[in-house]
C-alpha cells in the first residue's frame, strides 16, 4: 500500500512519541524529524531508527518539500503561529499539538470528516480529546445544556508549558466542549496531582440534559460506542465504572493509560494528544490516497 | 484610621464557610456580615465560592448567588476593610480575577497544592499588575516535607507573592509540625509568613498560637467556625486570646462576638462541631471541603462515610479532586455487596 510522507517538527517527549507510533503505521511513512538540538534524545532516536534528522529547525526542511505532505507540530504555540504561515505557504497539511489554536479544532471521533482536506488543524488539549467524545455521545442522544469536565492528571506529566499557562487548558476545553461536544456551555477543570507512583490520567465528565425525560439506556449505548471507538486509537482509553445518573446529571468516569511507547504509561493525557494526532494524520492519508486512485 | 496591629487577621467564613453552607449564601448574608466585621476593624474579609474564583461547578457545587454579586456586595459594604478573593489555577482564570478586582478587591491569594507552586505565576503578576496586595497559599501542607514546602514558598515569593501562607487544608498538622514550617520558613523567606487553620483535629487555635510564635503574621480565622470541615480556628476566640496575650490584632472583640452570635449563627444550618466525619478529616488528611459531598456520597450508597474518607487519604487524593468521592464509594459499595454475596 502506499503511505504518504510525513515529518515531526519538535523533538521533545512529544515529537519522540510520536515519532514511536508513525514508525507503526500503515500509511504514514516518517521520513525526517525536525529538532534544534543535535544531542536531543528526540533526535538521536530519529537516527538511530534511520529517519532523516534536521539539526536547525524549520528553514532547512523548507527548502527540502518532497521529505513530507503532513508535518506534525509539536513545539509551542508561539513557534506554531509562525510554523503555520510556512507551511501553508509550502502547501503541507499541520498538525498542531501546541495551544496555538490557529486551525480548527479536531476531535476525531467527532469531526474528522468535516477536515480531511483542512491546511492545519488543532487537537485542542489531552482533556479535551478524552471528554469531548463523551460530551458529543450524549449530546447525540439528548441535548447537553451544561457540560463541564474534570481533568486530573499526575504532576509529572504536567510540563514547564502547560503548567505556565494553566488558564490556556481551561479556556481551551471549554471552548472545545461548547463547539465541538455540542454543549450550550461549557467549563474545564484541571488538576495536578503528585502522588507516588504516579496516577493515571483521569477525566470526570459532568453534564446536564436538557428534557423531561432523561433517555439512560440510550445514553450508555451511546456513550460505550464512543469508548469502542476512541479506544480503536487510544487502547487505554476506558470507562473507570458505570455512567450515574442523578436526575438530569450525568456523570462520566474516564480513565486514560498511555501506550507507554515513549512517555511512561501514566502520562495517558499525553499520549491521546499523540494517538490522536497520528489518527487525524491516517485518516488524511486515507484521503489523499483515495483522490490518487480516482 | 490607622492601628496598630502585631497580627492582620484575614475572616474567611464568607468563603471558606461557603463549604459549609454548599454555597448558598446570598448578597443579604454578605453584605450583613461583611459590614459588621468593618465595623470591628477586621483588616481583611475574603469573599468566593469556597473553591475559590470559578468554583461554582457541578464539581464543587453550584453558587445560589453568583460570587462577582456577592464581592460586589461585600466591597460596598465596607470602609476600611479589604476584601480579599482566592483563586486556585486550574478552577479559576485571569479574566475573573480582573473583574474580582474591578468589581473592588484588594487582595488576591492564590492557592495551589503544596507542591505545584508553579502554576501561580501568571495569576500573582496579573494580581500585582492590578495593584492587589498578594498571598500565595500552599494547601494541603501537611502532605510535604518542611524543605518541599520551602522550595514551593521561595517560587511563590520569587513571582511577587507579598505573603506565604501554610495552609492546613485537612486540618492535619500538629503543633509541632507547625512550629517547624513557619519557623523555617521565617529563616528562609523575606515576605510575611502567614498560617491557614481547620479545627478537625481540634487543633486549629494551638496551631495557630504555634504558628504566631514561630513567626507568622498573617492569620486566618473563621467567625463562629463558619468553614469546612470542623471550620477554621474561631476568630472572635483568637481575638480574645491574643487580647490576652498581649498580641494586638486592632480588632474590637465584642463586636465579634455580637456577630458572631447574632448574624453568622443564624447562617450556620447547624452548630460548627467536631463530628466523627470533621474528625476523620483530620486523622486521615483529607481537604475538609469533601464533608458534605462524602456523607452526601455515603447515603447514596449506603456506606459508612468515614471509609470513604480513609480511603481517600490513603490515595493521597488533593484538593480539588470531588470526583474521588463518587468513585471510591461506588467502589467500596460494590466490595460490601460482593462481600455480602
């Protein structure tokens, strides 16, 4: 099968996980990882599996187009910003794993058809990809007046960035729980937690149905048919026990347990950023194969 | 008017009683108690949902009255007194702030968990660039080391923290404990040190008095215990007892008493007491906000609340974390019923 060139921008502990699950797919083929840091673990990894390594950031791949259709950007929101600009300029498909928020926001369960052929799209941030699909289940049932999530995530998997711009996560999440989970209002929680050993990630999903009747038994099919499928991307993606019920609250327990490829199994909030982004990154390949042969 | 005063004492019964009333007062409560306690010179009155900024939530529990309503209420209410807001990063964002501080407070105290000091920067410079005075609140003290706490406090000072409070989120710390971070912390810090009580272990004025005499300046006191938990270390009873200690507060006691007596009781839908659930807060360290939510939990699922607790402790489980209560019940009563099967 052909498989469509892709490169990692940013060779930090996301690039390099990310670096880990492109080395596994069946239609991405990554050919070069983009780093500033020549002694970065990130970029010594990429040479030791036999990628193409660029030592001085962006510029270089620039004047080399044909290393890649599809890059993904795991650096920071502000060098994303200026990223983008060239890269569209280039005629690249982004993946922006930073805050940056320049494209739409993606959540592939929910909306990835609606962006197979977007320039540049954002993933939002790891809570939003783990309770925004079970916002959208139930909004797909049932109205959500009010949805509101609880992220909690050990202190350990909480980098410099994140941590200096704790208010980007929350304003974020609940900008993606309102236009992309459907809800009328939204509200993100985020706490870190220090515990040794470290916890794993854990999303608690609260929300509010609109209607006299609340539909449960429709609202857990479609809630596990939500599991099913980001688990289909996110194998340690799981509900923690049943939905409750409490008059028209619902209320979600999710557990997320990373793939442990790169970043330990604990950091789950880390790895459904990268998971997701390798999934929108297939689906856009699917979809650019399929154009060839038609 | 200026007064002498060894100790500023900051009243947080208008939110950290929020816990304690599940977040329902209203504009009249706040306005009538936050006038009274100008009245009787209290230097610093803070007023948010008990969680601070944001906190209003399915979470934590819904305000009756939003808090911006109730700052509002409460600056209007007063003429020297300052009103205080806190704010924990990751509930509450910087937007609300600057309309806290718009709508009239002075002070800003921002809260993080004992060791993750380093998600308050932005918050302290957004308060100081508003011209509010500035606290940075450790809670949950008593889960680190005396040198962890030092490390997090120097964070907090070096983002332009005025003040560092140890905070004794479960009510947890002993006296000796206490004596041992604020001392340290005195030799380590050049901003005023300030002590943040629960009385769960029935601990809080001892604490506190240790607190004092180790070095602290900035004191938290709940009027009539209106706090989580078992509340906090009783204001108008630390008044009198640094009164008696010869610590000028600048605080007028029996216009606390008066308030206490005659407009926070009422408010109280019953009296503060040490009950075995306050106790087991203390005894096993957990944040005295999960109270009312784990015996809410408890009746749910028909479980001794006290395990839920225990086990929340043994988890290590910060604040915050409201959703615990729920999963571990539903977990303990799925152990009993398999059990009993």
């Amino acid at each position: 099968m052909t498989k469509v060139k892709v490169a990692v921008l940013g060779s930090g502990n996301i690039g390099t996980d990310l670096m880990l699950k492109l080395h596994r797919s069946k239609v991405l083929e990554l050919t070069t990882v983009i780093g500033i840091d020549p002694e970065s673990d990130g970029l010594k990894k990429a040479r030791e599996l036999g990628y193409q390594t660029i030592n001085n950031g962006i510029k270089e791949f620039l004047e080399r187009p044909e290393l890649a259709d599809i890059v993904f950007d795991a650096t920071s929101a502000r060098a994303h910003v200026r990223h983008a600009r060239l890269l569209k300029e280039a005629g690249k498909q982004v993946l922006d794993l930073t805050p940056a928020a320049v494209g739409p926001f993606v959540v592939p369960p929910v909306n990835i058809s609606e962006h197979l052929d977007s320039n540049n799209i954002n993933l939002i941030t790891c809570g939003g990809q783990a309770t925004i699909p079970m916002v959208h289940a139930i909004n797909s049932v049932q109205p959500v007046e009010y949805a509101e999530i609880v992220a909690t995530i050990s202190s350990k998997s909480a980098g410099p960035g994140t941590r200096a711009n704790i208010d980007e996560f929350t304003q974020t999440t609940s900008r993606g729980i309102e236009k992309i989970g459907g809800a009328k209002k939204g509200k993100a929680i985020i706490i870190l937690n220090p515990a040794e050993p470290p916890i794993l990630m854990r999303d608690t999903v609260h929300v509010l149905v609109n209607g006299e009747k609340v539909y449960e038994e429709k609202i857990i099919a479609s809630i596990k048919e939500m599991e099913r499928q980001v688990q289909s991307y996110v194998p340690g993606y799981r509900l923690r026990q049943e939905p409750i019920f409490d008059g028209n609250k619902v209320t979600v327990f999710l557990e997320v347990e990373g793939a442990g490829d790169y970043l330990p199994k604990y950091s789950g909030n880390l790895d459904i950023m990268t998971a997701a982004a390798v999934k929108v990154a297939e689906e856009w390949a699917k979809n650019k194969i399929s154009k060839v042969i038609v | 008017m200026t007064l002498n005063r060894d100790i500023l004492i900051t009243e947080v019964a208008l939110r950290d009683g929020s816990h304690a009333v599940g977040h329902q007062f209203t504009v009249e409560q706040v306005t009538q108690v936050a006038r009274g306690l100008d009245e009787a010179n209290v230097p610093f009155i803070e007023v948010t949902h008990g969680d601070g900024l944001g906190g209003s939530s399915l979470q934590y529990g819904l305000s009756l009255t939003n808090e911006l309503e109730l700052i509002e209420a409460a600056a209007a209410s007063v003429t020297n007194s300052k009103i205080a807001v806190l704010l924990l990063p990751g509930i509450g964002t910087m937007p609300e702030l600057k309309e806290a501080a718009r709508l009239g407070a002075k002070m800003a105290r921002i809260a993080t968990h004992v060791t993750e000091a380093d998600v308050s920067p932005q918050h302290i410079a957004l308060a100081k660039d508003l011209g509010m005075e500035t606290v940075g609140f450790l809670m949950m003290s008593h889960m680190a080391p005396a040198e962890k706490l030092i490390e997090q406090a120097k964070l907090m000072e070096s983002y332009g923290a005025d003040t560092v409070y140890v905070v004794d989120s479960a009510g947890a710390l002993l006296p000796h404990e206490v004596t041992e971070r604020i001392h340290e912390l005195k030799n380590s810090l050049s901003v005023n040190i300030g002590f943040h009580g629960h009385n769960n272990l029935s601990l809080a004025m001892g604490n506190t008095l240790a607190a004092i005499e180790a070095g602290a300046t900035r004191i938290d006191g709940s009027i009539r215990c209106l706090g989580a938990g078992a509340g906090n270390t009783q204001t108008e009873v630390l008044v009198a007892v640094l009164d008696r200690l010869g610590i000028k507060t600048g605080i007028d006691i029996y216009k606390m008493m008066d308030i206490a007596e005659n407009l926070v009781a009422p408010i109280l839908q019953k009296p503060q007491e040490i009950t075995k659930d306050s106790l087991v807060l203390g005894y096993a360290g957990v944040y005295s906000s999960f109270l009312l939510h784990a015996q809410r939990a408890a009746a749910k699922f028909g479980i001794d609340s006290r395990d839920i607790l225990i086990e929340l402790g043994k988890r290590n489980v910060v604040g915050g974390q409201e959703d615990m209560i729920i999963d571990v019940a539903a977990e303990i009563s799925k152990r009993t019923l398999g059990a009993s099967v």
